[in-house]
C-alpha cells in the first residue's frame, strides 16, 4: 500500500475523530478532545490514504505499564482492505509491554479476543431521564469537585482505575461545559460524578461512589442541572448494585460493550464503580 502511512494526530484530527464516532452512534462528548490529547498527545494514530484520514485508534499510555485503546475506526467504505488492521497493529506496537484494556463493541470482540484480549466485565449504556432531588444521605454534602484539592480527587480516582492519570483527569473534571460534583463526608470523598455534553444524551462518568444512595443522589443532582436532557452512563455489570441503581432511576439499557485486557485484570475497587470514565481512555 505505498500511498498509505500512519502518522500521530494533530489536534484538529480529534476534532474529525469524534465526528467518526458519531457516525457510529457512540455519541461522544463535544469537548472530550480537549481531556483526551492532554492524556497523551501522541496517543492518537492516524491512517492516511494518498494523504486523505481513512484510519484511526487511540493507543494513550498511562504510567509506566498500563495503556488504554479505543476510536478504532476505518470508513465504513474502505472497510476490509487492511487499512484498519494496519493501524491497529501500529497501535499495538505503541503499546507493546503494557496491560492494555479496551471497551470493546460486541461485533468486534472476537476481533479482540484473536488479538490476546480477554473480557473481565460487560458495560450496558442505560439511559433516560432519571428523577431530581434524591436526597444525598445524611451528613453527605454534594460539592463542586472543581472546589476540591485536586490531589484529593487523583487519588481518589485510583482506587477505580489501574493507574494515575492526573494528565486526563484534570481537564475531565474542568473542561468547558461539564459539571462535575463530589460527595463529602466527614472530610472524606464518599463519591465523584462528572456530565458533560454530547449530541444527544449528556454522558455521565465517571460515577463513584461509596453506595447506591450517594451515586444515585450524584446522578440525580447532575441531571437536575439540564432539565428534561436525557442522560447516560456506561454500568459495569462487575458491580450488581450499579445495574438495579440504573433500573431503579428509569433507565433503559441501549448499547453494550465489553471490558477486555490483555493481561490481568486490575486490582480495583469494583464495588465503587457505578459508571466507567470513557469508552476511549478507560
């Protein structure tokens, strides 16, 4: 193929990226781009054909072991004639040595499982329009975590992913459009919920939380501050309590994918963990 090349992304290809996503009905947020190449700037791959985008995939390294891929993605018009396969494996490259996790869409997991990756849990996307003013439990206050020391919300976000990604997390919480809400007890985070805006429903996620009735109290109050939008957030089925909480607020399941790794699954607090950050960063 002499007239194509995989070349990192500039900060405009994102832009193009997310309108792909969009066509595939993955309903992407409308400012991710700005978390996501601070993540890892050289962590989106692109697939030129006669120097047109034909390709792409995210391959983001985060510390010195973990990396995530997603936005793998060929036109639908190209589609096999190895342009996509030729990306991913430069992908991979990028992320040789590294336990690598993806959420996978269930036409390409036997895809992924040829490829070394193995499911650990399956994300349903539940969505609708779920009930305001749930109360937060007594003594848990609900805070704008832009207000919150960020070392705090950082290590906090450990204990539900595999390692530190202050470089993300950062502008995730912060980023223009989104609301982002922490709960506070005793002086102590109890949960972190952030929304932010997407083309058709706003998304959700992160959610943790330290029970069902602080994430719910989370979900209820971010949805309180867009009236009538409906919302959505990606469960992991790894954790019971977080499916029957999305069933409870009135949410209907719409789009499944899978968490898969290559390597072991990471040590992390599953029993926390009531929505996934992102499909693409993990």
């Amino acid at each position: 193929m002499p007239n194509f090349e995989i070349t990192t992304a500039s900060a405009d290809d994102l832009t193009l990226q997310a309108e792909w996503a969009h066509e595939e009905s993955w309903n992407p947020g409308l400012t991710d781009r700005h978390a996501f190449f601070a993540a890892d700037p050289r962590g989106f791959l692109f697939g030129r054909l006669d120097g047109e985008p034909v390709s792409c995939i995210s391959v983001v390294r985060y510390g010195t072991g973990s990396g995530f891929l997603g936005f793998y993605l060929t036109r639908p018009e190209l589609r096999g004639q190895g342009y996509g396969l030729q990306t991913w494996q430069a992908g991979m490259a990028r992320l040789e040595g590294r336990n690598v996790g993806l959420d996978g869409v269930v036409a390409q997991q036997p895809n992924y499982r040829k490829s070394g990756f193995r499911p650990v849990w399956t994300n349903m996307r539940h969505e609708g329009l779920p009930p305001t003013g749930l109360p937060a439990p007594a003594g848990t206050a609900l805070v704008d975590a832009r207000a919150v020391p960020f070392d705090r919300i950082a290590d906090y976000d450990r204990r539900f992913f595999p390692a530190a990604r202050d470089g993300f997390l950062a502008p995730w919480i912060a980023g223009p459009g989104r609301t982002s809400l922490a709960a506070v007890r005793d002086g102590e985070l109890r949960g972190l919920a952030v929304m932010r805006p997407c083309r058709t429903s706003s998304r959700i996620g992160p959610v943790y939380a330290e029970s069902p009735e602080v994430a719910g109290a989370l979900v209820s109050a971010l949805a309180a501050t867009d009236p009538g939008t409906p919302v959505a957030i990606d469960v992991p089925d790894v954790n019971p309590a977080a499916v029957r909480l999305a069933e409870r607020l009135g949410l209907t399941p719409t789009f499944e994918t899978a968490r898969m790794y290559t390597g072991p699954a990471p040590d992390i607090d599953h029993d926390g963990l009531f929505g996934i950050t992102s499909l693409e960063l993990g």
